[in-house]
C-alpha cells in the first residue's frame, strides 16, 4: 500500500476488514466487515463510481471539461461529484426528493448541481434513473458529447470494479479463509463483482443476499418470482427489477430482513462496538447473522459496512420518526 496517495482517487478501495465482536459472538463464526465507508466519499459508492468513469475515460468517450449525469440514491452522487471534482469534470445528480436530508445536503456542499425529482416506480417514465437518462442526451447533444450517463445500474463497469479490487481485497484479507459472503443489492454492483471474484477463486464460498423489505430480489431468487412484500426506510438498497449487473451476481440463498432487526443491530454496534453505520449496513449484518447460523459455529462470513450512520441521523436518531414507524428507539434518545 502507498503511505502518499498523489490525490483524492487513489485512496480509494484497500478498505479495512473489521470484526464485528457481537455479531461473532453469539453465532460462534468470524463475521467480518469490509469498512467501505473508510472510502473518502464516505461510501462504498465510491469504487462505482471510479470504475465507471475509468471505463469512460479508457474508452475516450469523456475528457476533461465533460459532463457526468447519473441518477443515484444519494451515494453514488457523492462520489461522483468528488471524483469529477478532482479530475477535471461537472456533474450532474438527479436523485429522488425522499432521500434523507443529510445526503441531499452533502451533495450540495461539494458543489453537484443536483436536479431532485418525485419519487416515482422504474415503471414511471419520470422516475429519477429514466430521469438521468434523458437528461443525459439532452446535454449530450448541447455539449456535442463529451456527456456521460454514468447508468450505474446497468453498466457493469459498476460490478467489474468490484471484482477487480473489493472482491480480490477480500480474498487477499482473510487469505481465502472465508466461508459466506452476503449483502444486499441496489445496482448489484457489489454482489455481482465480489460473488464473480470469490467464487473464482473457491467455488465452494457461499454468497447470499440480504434483502430489505419493499424489495423483490428475495422473492426472485427463492421462487423465481419478482414480487414486492412490505416496506423499509432503508436507502439504496433493495430493487424491483434484475439490473444488469445483479443478473451476474452467482446467488446462493438470499434472506429477507425487516427494519426493525436491521435498526436493533445498528444500535448495538454502537453502543458495544463504536460503529456508528448506516442502514444498509444493518440489513447486511443481520443477514451475515443468519448465514453464520446456517453455516454453523467456526465459519468466516464477510459483509458489506456500506455508509455510516451520519448520512441518516434524520431517520435514525429522530424519535418521532421511529415511533410513527413502529421501530426500536436508541436507548440514549
Ligand atoms: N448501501 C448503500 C448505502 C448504497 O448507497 C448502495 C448503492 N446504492 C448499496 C448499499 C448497494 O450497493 P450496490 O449498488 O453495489 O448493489
């Protein structure tokens, strides 16, 4: 590793694996996070969206002074943003208005000229992606190219990123000691590039998803069926379609976790462990706890601490929204 990064992008990936105490103690495995909130974007949104705009810049389809348009959920806009900061581009963010205040606000503070549109199904013409997309050609067309739509669902620049470097980290990290993989999915990105990478290595480490409420993935790989079941306030997780980049992913089993399980093991990584992670990551941890049960006690399953905690304090740490939402409250609120 580099002790001097020459900028901002180099110090992104080579994220610390850290054991998750309680999680390991009560199922008699080594249940393992990779700190990808550790990325300087604060996300692991932040290796998509290096891959992406490599894979563009390789591909001479944008040279400095272009245009980045995506549509994300709030994380992979930062990134971006950062990265076209420190290379020389504008970006663009189109992002659904119910994404929490934290995130819209970091995208403006670093500059991103951010479009927030309705909340509306992938069905929707209007919805944020298809949004992206359009505005995309539109500025395509005013800029005479040098435009990218960075399309990370669909772009599996997103998943060959992870398996370039989160998936061979991994391996490297436990020296192949390791049993499971699972986290959930929003582009699949993840799941796919680390799933592709492990399973390449020993076909016999099993990867699951672990999927949020409101979600039809769960459905999809237990019953080949894409059906949506409830609802979650989680963000950037969970999809209602086969992206891309998720159809790559080499899935084993996959569990469906509720918000109030996903909010419980937030708070005590917090208050035992002094992690302090964002709700995705909750998802991902509950789903490593049941995957070490099902494994069995002496296993090594590693999982996905995707964001922290601070992207959502208006969700997570606001009373009244737990409340209204019938969720566990934080015993210091
Ligand atoms: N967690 C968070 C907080 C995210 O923003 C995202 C991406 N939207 C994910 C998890 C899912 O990662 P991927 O897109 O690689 O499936």
């Amino acid at each position: 590793m580099n002790s001097i990064y020459n900028n901002f992008v180099e110090a992104i990936g080579n994220t610390p694996l850290i054991r998750l105490n309680g999680p390991s103690k009560e199922t008699g495995c080594n249940i393992l996070g990779k700190a990808e909130f550790l990325n300087p974007g604060g996300s692991v949104k932040d290796r998509a969206a290096l891959a992406i705009i490599k894979e563009a810049e390789e591909n001479n389809i944008i040279k400095k002074g272009g245009t980045i348009v995506e549509g994300t959920a709030g994380n992979t806009g930062i990134g971006l943003t950062l990265i076209a900061n420190s290379k020389g581009y504008k970006s663009i963010i189109v992002m659904p208005e119910t994404q929490t205040k934290e995130k819209i606000d970091t995208l403006r503070s670093i500059g991103a000229d951010l479009r927030l549109v309705p909340a509306k199904p992938y069905k929707d013409p209007d919805n944020y992606i298809k949004f992206s997309e359009k505005l995309a050609k539109e500025i395509y067309k005013k800029n005479n190219g040098n435009t990218i739509w960075a399309n990370q669902f669909d772009n599996t620049a997103n998943l060959n990123g992870h398996y370039n470097n989160t998936g061979k980290e991994i391996w490297n990290q436990t020296k192949g000691k390791i049993d499971g993989f699972i986290c959930s999915s929003g582009t699949g990105g993840t799941i796919a590039g680390v799933g592709k990478a492990l399973k390449e290595k020993n076909n016999k480490v099993k990867i699951y998803l672990s999927d949020p409420k409101g979600s039809a993935l769960y459905n999809f790989i237990k019953f080949n069926e894409l059906k949506i079941e409830g609802n979650s306030i989680t963000e950037g997780i969970g999809n209602s379609r086969i992206t891309a980049n998720f159809k790559e992913a080499p899935i084993d089993g996959a569990y469906s976790i509720n918000d109030h399980e996903a909010l419980t093991e937030i708070y005590k990584l917090i208050e035992n462990e002094g992690l302090c992670l964002g709700t995705s990551s909750g998802i991902n941890i509950v789903g490593a706890i049941k995957l070490a049960k099902e494994l069995g006690p002496g296993k090594t399953i590693v999982t996905i601490l995707c964001d922290k905690s601070d992207r959502y304090h208006s969700k997570l740490f606001n009373k009244e929204f737990l409340i209204i939402n019938n969720l566990p409250i934080p015993n210091w609120l």
